[in-house]
C-alpha cells in the first residue's frame, strides 16, 4: 500500500488545530474523497519548536450570542453539534456550565439582547438578579448582565481537536504529524498543487486548504498564487492568568459559568474567566485573560516563536488579571499563580476568510479570537466549499471573502 507521502489525495488540510482538524472531519464524509490532514502535534516542551496552535490548553469559552452576526451562526451552528461528536468518537470536550456577559454600557447591552432575541437564543437579563443566581460573584453595581443558560460554556480544545480527527479518521482521513513548507503546482498535470514538508516528503492533490491560523502568512504558502501578497492578518499576543486553587475551592465554585466582562479594572478594559477546570498536571485552575490592552503585535515567525517558547506572557498582565479574579471572587483560595501566552490572528474587518482563492486552493483564517468556539461549522463550510463549490449558509458568501495585503520585507 502506498504511504500517504507517495498518495494523491482528494483534499490536502495544511494545518491540524481547531478549523484544520474540523476541515478533515467533514471532508472525510463526502463520499469518495481522499482526505489527509497535515500539521504538527503540540511540541512537549515548547522550546525548540518553530509553530504553535490556539488549542494547547484544555478551556476556550462557548457562547452563542454575538455582536457580530457571522460569529453567533458559525458558534450555534458548532455547539448544535458537539454532543453528537462526543457520543460518536467516545470523546468529551464539551462542558456546558453557562456564560454570563457583564458591560457597562447600556446601548451596547440592548443590541446584544436584541441580538439574541432576534437569533432565537433566549439570553436571560439578569442585571438586577445576578448575585442571587451566583452568590459568589462580584460585578459592578451600575453593570448590564446576561446569562446563556443553556447551549453554552466552555470547550476543551485539546479534546476537540481529538474527537475530530478520530472522526475523521474512522472516515478514512490520512494524519501526517509534519510542518509544511511550501504549496506549489504540481509539475504534472495529473495532481492539482505539490505539497512539501520541511524534512522534505511531498504530497499531491486536486485541491488544499490552508487552516494554519496565523502562521499561514508566515511561511511561503500563497507565493504561487498571490505572488507579492499575503493573507491580511493581524497577529496580537494575549496573555492569561492561571491562578492555581484547591480542590475544596474548585467545589465550592462548581457552578460558575464562563464569564466576559468589558466592566474596567484598574488599566484593564475587562477580562474574559474560565471556571475551575482540573488540568493535566492533577490542579485545579481558574483561568482568565484580557481584553484590548496589554495585546502586543507580532510580526515575523521568530517573534511568535519567542513568545510562545518563554511561557510567561507579560508578567505586569499576569498580575493584574489575578487582582482582577480577587475582585470577582472574594476570598478565592489561591495556591500559585502563573501566566502563558498565546496569539490570535484578526482580519480587517473582524469577520473570517473562508474562500477559495484560486482553482483548487482554499483558505480559512482569522479566528479574531472567536473561532475555538466556531471551528466546527467553520471547518464544515470550508470542506464543502473546496470539494463541492457548496455554499449553504445565512452568512453571506461576501462576507467571509479573503482580503489580501502586501508581503511584508523586514
């Protein structure tokens, strides 16, 4: 039997996160096609190592509700369908505990309920009820607050991109654990693009799909078709707060949702929180990150590189959010606190790009720091879009088109 370096195939996925490995899964239920997924696994330790992912961590929120319309489809559309993944490939990653949102505008606060109501997602207020339903918590007095009860809370993406690519495994999806260099056309006329590997392995196949996350306008994977231009990408930093709590802890907040709040804080203009998640190494951790301020920008493959290798995100960051947690939890036990950092990738116009570019050659980037929650239905749009021009969505195909700029010479 050919290896899946000698194999053409259907569908090439450079790229094996979130969007890449969701991609693979609904490629591989189309009949008769040849699916493969290539990318790297997550690097034990991290220094060393040149490419990194948004899902080496083991909680990302889930939420329905949106300002923008495009990201509160792709996010419904993908929890719809999580309890199906996870009863079909014997894989939890899914933890419904509810999302509270938390503003102090007001104006913002109507359009988010006249979202939802519009949307038929039901999001409760509960401005003048919250410290009943959660009396452990401490917001704003003058604060807006809403609660998804249901059909939200929060993913372990670790976990998700596993149940996807055992799906699309037991589908019959090939998984290459390989860092990708180069996209070109093949110089037959057989195969559609070559794909070659940093340690030199090729792939062919009719048609790709690049779902590398920031990384794909990092590396020469558009030069053979959009020579001079990369993905219009903006790479920003985040770093997070992981404040280390005791188990006693963990149950006594065992009811805490997932919370966003764009109520200030000292520099902070508000904070996004994870509720007690019991991590790998045995501990419990309460996990939170920020909001515009303390985003740093990134621009070449080593500063990204840098950052994710060092594992401490900003420190002054790192100790604001834990008195920001302090505040919101009065009397949290805390054992340790540590910091990490990771990146998001933000279009111009804060919607993602799922397109085709050229014949056979399709994108999906720019997660805007919304797509852990969306990479399902995100993944399923593209994989229908590459190999069947399909395009059946409320969300205007217009409205996801990939936007170029300039390749950047430093």
């Amino acid at each position: 039997m050919a290896s899946s370096q000698e194999k053409a195939y259907d569908l090439v996925i450079v790229g094996a996160g979130m969007i890449g490995s969701a991609s693979a899964f609904y490629a591989s239920q189309i009949p008769g096609k040849s699916v493969c997924l290539i990318g790297p696994p997550e690097p034990v330790p991290r220094k060393g190592h040149e490419i990194f992912g948004c899902w080496f961590d083991e909680g990302r929120i889930c939420r329905r509700v949106a300002f923008e319309h495009t990201w509160s489809v792709l996010a419904t559309k993908s929890i719809d369908r999580f309890r199906t993944i996870e009863k079909m490939t014997g894989i939890n990653f899914y933890t419904e505990s509810g999302f509270v949102f938390a503003i102090k505008s007001e104006n913002e606060f109507s359009t988010a309920m006249e979202r939802s109501q519009k949307s038929g997602l039901a999001a409760e207020d509960i401005t003048v009820s919250w410290k009943k339903v959660f009396p452990y918590l401490e917001l704003p007095e003058n604060a807006f607050v809403f609660w998804e009860r249901d059909n939200a809370g929060f993913i372990n993406p670790r976990q998700l991109v596993k149940a996807h690519q055992t799906a699309a495994r037991q589908s019959g999806a090939q998984i290459v654990q390989k860092i990708v260099s180069t996209i070109q056309p093949a110089t037959d006329s057989e195969h559609g693009w070559e794909i070659e590997t940093e340690c030199g392995d090729k792939l062919h196949c009719a048609n790709v799909l690049v779902a590398a996350g920031g990384f794909a306008g990092l590396k020469p994977l558009f030069r053979h078709v959009a020579p001079g231009l990369v993905p219009d990408l903006e790479l920003r930093t985040q770093t997070v707060s992981f404040l280390r709590i005791p188990e006693e802890e963990a149950q006594r907040l065992k009811t805490m949702p997932t919370i966003v709040t764009r109520c200030p804080f000292e520099n902070l203009d508000g904070a996004y929180v994870l509720p007690p998640i019991k991590y790998p190494d045995g501990h419990w951790y309460v996990k939170l990150g920020h909001g515009r301020v303390y985003e740093e920008k990134m621009r070449t493959l080593s500063e990204v590189s840098e950052w994710y290798a060092k594992q401490t995100g900003i420190p002054e960051c790192v100790d604001c959010l834990t008195r920001y947690m302090k505040y919101m939890l009065p009397g949290l036990k805390v054992e340790e606190v540590s910091g990490d950092g990771c990146l998001t990738s933000h279009t111009p116009n804060n919607e993602p790009y799922i397109d085709l570019i050229a014949p056979g050659f399709g994108v999906t980037l720019g997660g805007n720091g919304y797509a852990a929650k969306a990479s399902d239905e995100i993944g399923r749009l593209a994989a229908r879009l590459v190999l069947l021009g399909e395009w059946k969505s409320e969300i205007p195909k217009d409205r996801v088109k990939m936007i170029w700029k300039a390749e950047a010479h430093l």
